[in-house]
C-alpha cells in the first residue's frame, strides 16, 4: 500500500524548479540557493540541474562546466551570467573545452564571456534544441562555439574572436535545421562561421534547412576559410549578412567532406566586400545546384578575382539578378573571367549593375561602415522575390521601405526628422515595431544608452542620420529605461519605453 501512495504522488505532485547561484565568495557545501549561499564552481551546479532548473553565475572567474543531462520543451536548463562580467578562463574538469553539452537537450546557456580555452569556448555535441546566446569568445585555440552532431541549435547573438587555430563559430556532423543569427565573429584564423556535413565522420554528411541571417563577419581567413563556408549545406537560406574584409573567400558553397554540394542555398540580401588578399566574393562549386543570389552587394578590391565564381558542375539551375558587383565573373571555377555582359549573355545576372565605386556605394567603408550612401546604386534597385525570408534587415528596418527593396544587408530609412515650422531636430522619440525600435530626433553625434530596470546595459546604440535602431525581439517583454547622451557626454534627455 505504501508503494501505492508514492507513486500517486509522484504522478500529481508538480516539478519545483531551483534556481542556483553561483559566486567566487561561495562554496560548494552550501546550498546555493541564494547569492548569499552560492557555490563556488560551475560544476556543482551542472552535477544537481534537473529539468526547469537554472544556474546564474555572478561576475567572477571561473573553471567551465561539462552538462551530461538537459531539460525540455517545457522546462529547459538554463545557465546565465547574472551579469556582464562573468568569465569562464579555465577549461572544465571533464574536457578541454571550457562549456561542453554532450548528450544534453533542451539546455539555454547565455551570457558568459570565455577567454584563451585550449579547445573550444562552447563545445554543443549530442544535444538537440540548444541554444548560445550573448556570450563572448575570444582567443581560444580551436573555435569559439563548436557543435557537433546537434539538431534544431540555436546559436545567437555571440561574440566570437581571435580563434588560433579555427574558426569563429563551427556546425559540424550533419546537424540539421540550426540558426545561425546576429553573431558577430572576426579575427579567426580560419573560417567566421564554417558549416560542414562531414561524411566522414559519420551521419548522412549534410545540414539542411539551415538559416544564416544577420551575422557581421570581418577580418577571418589569414589560415584559409571563407568569411562563411557551407559544405554540404542544403536547402538553407542565407541572408542580411555583413562581410568584409575576410582574406579567402568571402561566402562559399561547396563540397570536400559533405555528403554532396551545398544545393538549393538562398543566397539573399547580404553585402559582401573583400580586401585585395581575398578570393572571390562568392564561390559556388562541387555540384552545388540550384542557387539563388539575389540582392546583394558583392565587391572585392582584389586586381583580377571578382563578384560570383560559378563551375559547370553547379550551374544546373542557377539563378542570379538584382546584384551589385564588380565587372568580373566566372563560370568555370575561377579559372577565367569574364565580363557582365558575358554573365548576363548566359542568362543570369537580370538587373545586376556595376558598381560605380565604394565611396558612392557606402557611407564609409574604410571607417566600416557599409550603410548604404545617399545616391547608392543599392537603393530602391532590389526584387522583392527574396520575400520570405527577408522582411527586414540587418537592423531590423522592416523591408521595403520606400517601394522596393534595397540591396545588400541594409535599407535605408526614410529621412526627414526636421521640424518644418522651425528647421530644427524635434526632441527624440521613438516608434515601436516587430522585434525593434526605432529612436529618431537624435542629435548630432548622439548615443542612445537603453538599460533594464536592474540597471544592467541591454544596448548602446549611435546615432546615425538622426536615427537609431534598436533590434530586441530576442529580449523578454517588460519596461526599459533610455537616455540620449550628446557627444559631449551629459545625459539631454531620459525617458522609459515598454516591451509587449
């Protein structure tokens, strides 16, 4: 009778979650449920998580953590830095990695910064619907997020740097349907974000339904590796990516070690300028069929290499138009070039120009600042077939704004924020959208700082022709504070704005 009641309890009894705290002043034998009773490592937090329950670790330095159990749908495991300074600068006790996930669904890590790990900032392997968000990963040997055989990822909003030896962000082993979204990864020596199916290793040696969008990716590839290298990719999108400056290639579809090339890619929206070092802007080869490129700013300053690299094995359903380019391509590979009006005779290119110049294409690009110039050919030049995916761009600005869509990763705002009774700039403002917000009335060299009610810093943002955008669909629902500080550092202006 005894065994009755138990199990009766356990089926209508809920599951609490607990929250643990983590701190440099705790220790182990506490409870750790309160920041007065915090542990002190990570990892006894890992060895006690069960589903629902979350770990917020305080600023301090810290050994990593490796997590062989996760959550779900419902109750995920969540591990988050409290604040802007929590540092992992040890590897975890279990590999040299300094956060690893293996075998651990449905688990949310935010937050940490993670610096000079001998293998991996963030190591995801075996684990499906995880999702690294806002952390910062600088000077690791290997990568800065790497996964491997893990489904359904979500990989988002991260910082990644200085990788020695590879790539800023690596997806790995046949992991299908990750998104890849508004990380910002530069200084690599390899690859800024390198996907592969690798055959080799197992699995059917392709990722498909793939969404790369929104990632600034600069200054990767002394090594080797493209800005954003796709081997056996499929059935993917790819689009309002920022690249500039990689010294290989700038976007590349391909296949060395996937199941087959990387076919059926949408290749929409993004701006793509390479140094005099690079290669092509974008490749495209290996049988990897059926790709559209449409709406982008392709641009490179190399003497002879130029916009799109084509081989005969992937022109089986190629599509390209509404581009802005350099008047080089190829269409076997890279081995020749030849003009746009020699691409266009072939029947791609519809509605593609040439670029006129750099300085009349963007604000500043030697400042890097790749917004597209009052006068652009970029402006309002674009097709709206890229619909969906794209709605809006790199910032948020819902597309298209003034009838047609702009090429490359931005659109421009309608301008016009002075008051036409006095000429002068209204007081700012703001106009709430889908996932953004946008300050306008900004004053002249101007910055809009938005914090939290905690206090904590969500965003810093410059003002640019008047304007700022903030992109926070990716944040909870709530009141944020703002205020608008001059270029001579006073605060003019301070208000709240609310979250639905």
């Amino acid at each position: 009778m005894r065994s009755t009641v138990v199990l009766l309890c356990i089926a209508v009894c809920p599951v609490m979650s607990v929250t643990y705290y983590v701190s440099n002043g705790g220790n182990d034998s506490w409870s750790g449920t309160s920041p007065d009773s915090a542990f002190a490592t990570l990892q006894h937090a890992a060895d006690l998580v069960a589903p629902g329950d979350s770990v917020l670790a305080l600023d301090g330095y810290y050994a990593g953590f490796d997590l062989r159990s996760g959550g779900t749908g419902t109750s995920p495991v969540v591990f988050a830095a409290m604040d802007d300074d929590a540092w992992i600068d040890q590897r975890n006790p279990v590999t040299e990695d300094g956060i690893n996930l293996e075998g651990a669904d449905w688990v949310v890590v935010d937050g940490f910064n993670l610096a000079e790990l001998p293998r991996n900032g963030v190591r995801v392997a075996l684990s499906d619907h995880v999702t690294v968000r806002e952390c910062y990963c600088e000077g690791c040997f290997e990568r800065g997020i790497f996964t491997a055989f893990a489904e359904y990822l979500t990989i988002e909003h991260n910082e990644c740097c200085g990788s020695v030896d590879e790539h800023g962000i690596y997806h790995s082993n046949s992991g299908d349907h990750p998104v890849i979204r508004y990380n910002v990864c530069y200084n690599n020596n390899g690859c800024g974000i390198h996907m592969n199916g690798d055959l080799s290793s197992g699995g059917d040696g392709i990722i498909s339904d793939a969404v790369v969008q929104g990632n600034v990716v600069y200054g990767n590839g002394q090594g080797g590796g493209s800005g954003i290298n796709c081997d056996g990719v499929v059935e993917s999108v790819i689009f309002n990516n920022l690249l500039y400056m990689n010294h290989s290639g700038g976007l590349s579809l391909y296949m060395i070690d996937g199941a087959t090339g990387s076919h059926h890619v949408e290749v929409y929206n993004n701006t793509i300028v390479q140094p005099d070092d690079g290669r092509w802007g974008i490749n495209i080869n290996s049988g990897s069929t059926n790709a559209a490129v449409l709406n982008n700013i392709v641009l490179t300053a190399h003497p002879w290499r130029g916009s799109v690299s084509l081989d005969a094995s992937s022109q089986e359903g190629f599509q390209s138009g509404w581009n802005l380019t350099e008047d080089r391509f190829s269409v076997d590979g890279g081995d020749t070039v030849i003009p746009l009006s020699e691409w266009q005779s072939l029947g791609y290119g519809v509605s593609t120009e040439v670029c006129a110049g750099w300085n009349q294409t963007f604000v500043n690009w030697q400042g890097d600042d790749y917004h597209n110039a009052q006068g652009s050919q970029a402006l309002d030049s674009g097709t709206s077939q890229v619909q969906p995916p794209v709605m809006d761009d790199l910032e948020g600005v819902p597309r298209p704004q003034c009838g047609s869509f702009d090429r490359g990763c931005y659109e421009s705002w309608p301008q016009g924020t002075e008051d036409p009774a006095s000429g002068q700039s209204p007081s700012p403002r703001f106009l709430r959208g889908p996932g953004y917000v946008l300050f306008t009335g900004l004053p002249e060299g101007s910055e809009v700082l938005v914090l939290d009610l905690s206090g904590r810093l969500r965003a810093e943002l410059y003002e640019r022709e008047g304007t700022a955008l903030w992109v926070c669909g990716h944040l909870p629902g709530g009141v944020y504070l703002f205020g608008v500080r001059s270029r001579e550092g006073g605060l003019d202006s301070t208000g709240r704005l609310a979250l639905i």
